[in-house]
C-alpha cells in the first residue's frame, strides 16, 4: 500500500476568508503571509490525489463576537460538499468570559461540533511565543470554568508550550473524565540536541495520564525547514510515549502551507514514511481510526 491509497483523516486544519473583516489577526501588521483567502475548496485542491476521507476544523481565531458564527459557518460548508468536510469542528471559548457557559451552548446547536480550543500558550520570559495573555492554566477562575467541559462532554484541544506541561498535568487529573487532545507535537519550538530532552520530559510526563491523546502536526509552523529527518524523531518519540492509540497526524493547513514551502502532500509522505515499517494495523490507526474515535466522526 502506498500513501495515495492509505485513508486519512485531517485532524487539524483550518479555514478562512480575511475579505469578512470578521479575522481582525489577518489583517493585522506582521501578518501579511496569511491574509490569503482560504476555504475547502482550496483544501480539497491541495490534498490532490491523496485519500483524504474526513477532516476536522479547528477553530481559526475569528473575532470573538463571531465565535458562534464560525461554527454555524463551518456547519453550512459540511452540509453543502459531498464529503461532509469538515466532519468534526473544534470551536472557541474563553473560560474567562462571564458568557462563556451561553455560548458553549449555542455551539452546541450545531451537529458536527465537538470540542473547543482555547490557545493557552505562555512563557513570560518569552513573549514572542506566547499567544495567551496570561498563564490561564494557573487561574481559578479558568479552571472552575472549564468544569462545563465535562458537563457538556466535550473535548479540549490542548495548545500549550512544553514548559507549561506540569501546570497542565494538574487540569488533566482535576478534569479526567474530559478528553485532552495536545496540538501540533507539544509545540517543538527550536527543539536541537540541547533542547530536546526538556521536550522530551513533557511529552512522557503528559502521556501518562490515559485521558491525554496527541496530534502530529504543526511541524512547519514551528520550523520552515522542516524535513523528514526534522521531525522523524519528534514522531517516534511521541508514538513510543502515547502509543500508538493515542496518536493521530494532522496538516495544520493553511498555517503550514504559508509558512513553508512545502506541499499539503509533503507532510503525509513524510508521515507515510516515517512509519512505514509499522503494520498496516498500525498505520490505520494512526491515519484515521484514532481521529474517527477522538473526534468522534
């Protein structure tokens, strides 16, 4: 089998259309490199001859008082495509918003939304990579909130830096009935000889908590130049961590797409190869099955 033959599930993705004025970030100065139109038509064009059979969208930082709009948008575009893409959708509420319980539930009007994404990524000493104002894992307030996950059932796309897995790790054990789903490879940022064994650290320290499943994704955002070689151990080492049931990949598209040059098919035959000497089991596991169950599709 090859990969133009292996079923796929995108689990990470996004859409957009700066030309709403509802992106306020794609517009913004520095930003220039994704203030391009993108949609699942462009998605479907650059998966190409892959066998892409689902996908899940993750919520794109649409301004706040569109939040619900961008899921009732994304449920408008499942049910007008043939493939149903996006199957799943991964929406956003700020668990410091005094509305945030109001609109959890008009979220939850729409039938393919499945969790909510809120990015917590934060390191005070290094502002240029944080995109939280505020470590929220430590705040009561967040984490009293964030009981409503459990109560609706839902998922949590977990976006944080490495070094904030042990901050993490006491959400995930206060909340175990809730799904964490880690982003992008727990954030490889900069990762070298010097720096990987921190990662390292978080990825076995988070993986020991059976609620916690991961994403393999994100490598392009965190490193233009990324190769196969790049992130191959960041993958064996996140398989051999997690399992490999509790490991999913995913094309971080557009985000990836404009910050490398590499192609949406680059990505699954860099993963495709990676694992290829695992069994076909295995490689279905990882592909598709997985995301069929986490993301309950």
């Amino acid at each position: 089998m090859s990969i133009f033959e292996q079923k796929i599930i995108d689990t990470h993705h996004h859409l957009w259309d700066p030309t709403t004025e509802k992106y306020d970030w794609l517009t913004a100065e520095g930003h220039e490199v994704f203030n391009h139109i993108y949609l699942m038509d462009s998605l479907i064009n650059d998966s190409g001859n892959l066998n892409l059979i689902k996908t899940v969208h993750v919520q794109a930082e649409i301004n706040t008082d569109e939040i619900t709009y961008e899921t009732e948008w994304l449920q408008n575009i499942s049910q007008n495509n043939k493939l149903g893409f996006p199957n799943a959708i991964v929406g956003f509420v700020d668990f410091m918003d005094p509305n945030f319980q109001q609109k959890l539930e008009e979220h939850q009007n729409y039938s393919n939304f499945r969790g909510i994404r809120q990015i917590l990524n934060f390191d005070k000493n290094n502002p240029e990579i944080s995109h939280a104002k505020m470590n929220y894992l430590k705040e009561d307030e967040w984490s009293k909130n964030f009981s409503f996950m459990e109560k609706y059932n839902l998922s949590f796309d977990l976006s944080i830096l490495c070094s904030q897995a042990v901050d993490a790790l006491k959400i995930i054990k206060k909340y175990n009935n809730v799904l964490f789903i880690i982003n992008h490879t727990l954030s490889p940022i900069n990762i070298n000889q010097s720096t990987i064994n921190d990662w390292l650290k978080s990825i076995k320290l988070l993986s020991e908590c059976d609620n916690v499943v991961i994403k393999l994704s994100g490598f392009g955002e965190f490193n233009s130049f990324w190769s196969q070689e790049s992130i191959q151990p960041l993958i064996l080492n996140c398989i051999e961590s997690f399992g490999v049931n509790r490991c999913m990949f995913g094309s971080n598209f557009p985000v990836d797409k404009f910050l490398s040059t590499s192609k949406y098919i680059d990505y699954w035959c860099a993963y495709y190869n990676i694992v290829s000497n695992f069994s076909d089991d295995e490689k279905n596991k990882l592909f598709y099955i997985n995301a069929e169950e986490y993301c309950k599709m």
